[in-house]
C-alpha cells in the first residue's frame, strides 16, 4: 500500500507535523507494517505536497527548530475519498495494512462505505474458511521423508500446530467482522432515525 493513503487519512481528520506523523508511524502504524524510516515519511510528504494533495504553513518556534504543519487540500481530499471508494480485493492474507487503513479512512467519510467494506471482507474471509478449512495437507503428514534427518512426527505436529493457530486466527478475524458489521447496521440505522426527526 502506498504511504499516502494512511497520511492522507491522518491529515484529513487533523492537520500534524512531520514529527507527529513519524511518530504515528512509529507507534500506530507499526501494527499496520508502516513504521517506515523518517527518511521516507518526509520524502513521501514532499512527493504528496508536489502532487497538490497536501500543503504546509511553518510554524515558527523560539528554542526549536521551525515545524512544517501539514494539512491535507481539497485534491487530497478527494483522492482520498475516490481510494476510500475504490474497488476493494481482499488479500489471502489476513490484517493486511490496506484493509485497516481503508477501513479506518472509510469510518470517517461515510459509514455506509466502511459497511460495504466490511461486507466485503467478511464474504471473502468466510469463502476462504468453506474453501480451506479441513482440506488434506500432503506435504505436511508424511510417511517418510527422503531424507533421514527429517522427523515426520514433528513436522505433522508442527504443521498441525500452524494451521490450528491460522483457523483460531480467521475465525477470530470474522467474529470481529461480524460483530464490526452488526455495531456499523445499527449506527447506520440510528443515524437515518435521528435524520428522520430532525
């Protein structure tokens, strides 16, 4: 995933230094594979800032070194908004930082965006259990290896062990999305009520 959807997302809700959104990346984004060095956090705000999608006033300081304060434009905006609307493919893999950054991006711009999102996720994730879950594993339950240092025992026991950690994983990753889904239904279903009476 590119770093400017991730930063276009934080700066769309708040306008943040380069330091703020190093040390985002640093401390949040590190669970979404984005802790990247400050070398290309900054060379990738230069690249955006040319692009026109995001812009900088410098804020003067008296004991410090002068900060950029970065804001995201209205071109910003509205390449975030057509990624955030774009065709979403799940991956095979699960927590994958696209989906989480999407998710969050759409969050904050239209709910009903986030639920078919979420919607989306959930089918391939559930397809993904209906097409694997229980399937023969050849390569990891052998009779006999060809070669006489592997121990056949221990790699069935070992891949026994990976794929029930990976079925707990998946299954863990679609009650969230079911409970997610609901939590989002029922938001979106109090929003029109409250439109309704106002």
């Amino acid at each position: 995933m590119k770093l400017e959807f991730p930063f276009l997302s934080l700066l769309a809700t708040q306008r943040m230094t380069g330091y703020d959104i190093k040390r985002w990346s640093e401390v949040e984004g590190k669970f979404l594979g984005l802790d990247k060095h400050p070398s290309q956090i900054y060379r990738e705000l230069v690249r955006m800032e040319s692009e026109g999608w995001i812009r900088h006033d410098v804020d003067a300081r008296d004991n410090a070194p002068d900060a950029k304060v970065y804001q995201i434009t209205d071109a910003g905006f509205e390449r975030l908004d057509r990624w955030v609307r774009s065709p979403y493919e799940p991956d095979m893999k699960l927590h994958k930082p696209d989906f989480l950054v999407r998710l969050r991006a759409a969050g904050s711009l239209d709910l009903a965006v986030a639920q078919d999102l979420v919607e989306r996720e959930l089918n391939f994730r559930e397809q993904q259990v209906r097409d694997n879950r229980g399937r023969p594993r050849p390569a990891d339950h052998l009779e006999r290896s060809d070669r006489p240092e592997i121990d056949v025992a221990a790699l069935a026991f070992i891949a026994d062990e990976i794929d029930r950690g990976g079925r707990d994983d998946i299954d863990r990753w679609i009650a969230w999305l079911t409970e997610l889904r609901v939590a989002i239904m029922q938001r979106l279903d109090g929003a029109g009520s409250s439109r309704e009476t106002s």
